[in-house]
C-alpha cells in the first residue's frame, strides 16, 4: 500500500502539489443509490410529486456539486471539468433511485472525488426533495466502479 498523500513528512495535512504531473485525460465513473417506500418512487417516475421533476433537480445539484467540490473538501483541487454526466434510474424492483455519474477533466489529477460528491449530491437532493413523504430513505452504495489516466492508468473496481 503506498502512502497517504495529504500529509508530509512531519505528519501534518497539506495540498499535494500535482505541478509537476503530466495533463492527461482524466475520467472517474461512479455510482449510488437511494432506497425507499414503493408510494415515494412512484411520485418520482410519475412526475407527480407536487415539488415537480425529482430526478432533474437532483441531476442539476449533482452537476453543481461536481463543480464545487474544492468549495467542499479541504485538500481537493479545483478542477477545470470538460464533462458531467449524472444518469438517475428508478428501479422498482429494487425500490430505488440508482445514480452512475461520470466526470472528465484533461489536467494533471484525477476527478474522482468530483464524481464521489456529484452521486452524494444528486442523492441527498432526491432526499430532501422527498423526506415530507418518505424520512426513512436510505443513501448507499456509493463508490468509484471506474478511473482512468494519470500515471496510475486506468482501474476498475472488482465486482
């Protein structure tokens, strides 16, 4: 296992300084979900909840969050994005909202944490958006299936 990044060798946290890095493109793909009752997903695929388009504000907060996430955590750096992608299924059989979001970046560090906080995001606004009807929804699964470019090259999370 190499070492944490974000601290130097005092132990003390600092930005990793990614100057001296080669740009590439860059894509990080991951994914989440939001469990609840059957009535709430079903407000939500109909169009009916009287908040309006669930998904498409959650899409929307998702892209937001993407694009802030070095207003959010401390050591990231502010990235220029060149694509957001948030892709929100229901799934009835399964009583959730699943979230696969992919973030692409040419520069000289990674977007996964631009991706993590863009499904955390677009998840907790389906929450707050529903919680009038449904408290007991639950936000889980979420991780990076997927990244790609850097020196590290490309990995896949194993199934």
């Amino acid at each position: 296992m190499s070492r944490l990044t974000h601290f130097n060798q005092s132990g003390e946290a600092h930005m990793v300084d990614v100057g001296g890095k080669d740009e590439t493109r860059r894509v990080a793909v991951t994914e989440g979900w939001i469990r609840m009752q059957p009535e709430t997903l079903e407000l939500i695929r109909t169009g009916s909840h009287r908040k309006g388009d669930v998904l498409g504000i959650a899409r929307v907060a998702g892209i937001m969050a993407a694009k802030r996430t070095a207003d959010l955590v401390p050591l990231c750096h502010p990235l220029f994005l060149t694509h957001v992608s948030i892709d929100l299924t229901p799934e009835p059989e399964l009583n959730r909202v699943y979230c696969r979001t992919t973030v692409k970046t040419r520069g000289q560090t990674g977007v996964e944490m631009e991706a993590l906080c863009a499904t955390q995001v677009a998840l907790l606004t389906i929450y707050d958006m529903c919680k009038a009807v449904d408290r007991g929804m639950v936000i889980d699964g979420v991780g990076l299936l997927e990244k790609a470019g850097g020196k590290s090259g490309h990995w896949t999370r194993e199934p």
